[in-house]
C-alpha cells in the first residue's frame, strides 16, 4: 500500500510555497499519495493568540533575505509579492471547488505561481482565481457558485477544524500517519521516513 501524506497549506504562507515544490519530487521517489488540505492559517494563528507581525523586527528583517536564499538553492522563481499579506479565504475555496473537476493540484500550480512568483496580489479575489479556473477550462459561473456554495464553505471549516484537531499551528504541515512534520525545511525527514516505510 502506498503511503499517504496530508499536506496542510495556505496560499498565504511562503513556507507553503516552498513546501509545495519540494515535497511532489519525494513523493513520486517514493510512491507516495498526497492529500492535499487547505486551510485557514489566519484563523488557527488566532487560536493560538499567534501573530506574525509582532515577531522580533530584526527576525522579520531576516526573513525576505532568507526566503531569497531558499528560492536560490533550490532554484525556484520565487519573488516576494508587493501585496502581503493577503485574505486568503476566497482562494482555500476555490482549491476545494475544483475537487469537482479533480484538477485540486492544478489549480493549486497556478495560484502558487501567481502569487508567488508572478506577485499578481489579487490572487484572494474571485476575478483573478475565476480566471485562473478558466486556463483549466472550467465554466467561470459554475466556478464561482460552488466557491460560494454552503457546501464548499462548510468544506473549509471542516479542514481548518481537522487541522487544529490534529495539532496544526502553522504551515506547512505534513503528516505521515499521526507523525506531525512542520516547515518547508523538514523535507529530508519526510523523505527518511518515507524511505524506512519502504
């Protein structure tokens, strides 16, 4: 049996972007399935009375340099969007909507890279993400009322739910089994992980 990864993201985590990258080469190394769960960062940060912006401003001054760093070694187009952060709710739902047509990880490639690494900051709202589902060829009005749909939004909920149920208090996470891996930079335990489950 394959195993299985859970792959909790928010497109307005920068760790997620990388997160996202790197974990699909692993998990074709090793046959592994992801399922990939978004969910509401913002909402589990308030949860833990966690707010990013009151890190220490020399941590934060740090950070973009960092991030830079990474997008170097692993040679990814990453570029710091001019528009952060951003209300991600309208985004999570889209990538939900789209289990419908099953193109959840293709829609997922494109908002990541728009966001990303096109820096097109309008990624929350619903005029850039329906036509993001257009370049996959769905029908933007459909697109639309299933983001909107009781359905879709409860989906949400659920997951962010799930999530703080399980222990998640940033993004990325990852879990194999019950084992929680958190940050773009646990990569080579997930896939040593992997390779012991093999």
């Amino acid at each position: 049996m394959a195993p299985i990864l859970d792959f909790y993201w928010d497109i307005g985590s920068t760790n997620s972007y990388f997160a996202f990258k790197l974990i699909q080469p692993i998990a074709q190394r090793h046959g592994a399935t992801i399922r990939w769960h978004p969910f509401n960062l913002g909402y589990v940060f308030r949860s833990n009375k966690y707010v990013l912006m009151d890190e220490p401003k020399a941590k934060m001054r740090n950070r973009l340099v960092d991030l830079n760093r990474w997008a170097k070694f692993h040679e990814l187009p990453f570029r710091m969007p001019d528009n952060f952060p951003i209300k991600t709710s309208r985004a999570l739902r889209a990538a939900i909507a789209m289990r419908r047509w099953n193109r959840e990880f293709e829609f997922m490639t494109l908002i990541f890279t728009a966001y990303w690494e096109k820096n097109i900051g309008t990624v929350g709202e619903y005029k850039t993400l329906s036509s993001l589902a257009e370049e996959l060829g769905i029908n933007k009005d459909t697109f639309l009322a299933d983001c909107e749909s009781i359905e879709v939004k409860q989906a949400l909920i659920d997951s962010t739910n799930e999530a703080l149920e399980r222990g998640v208090f940033g993004a990325p996470s990852i879990y194999i089994d019950d084992e929680l891996y958190w940050g773009k930079d646990r990569m080579e335990f997930v896939d040593a992980q992997l390779a012991a489950m093999a």
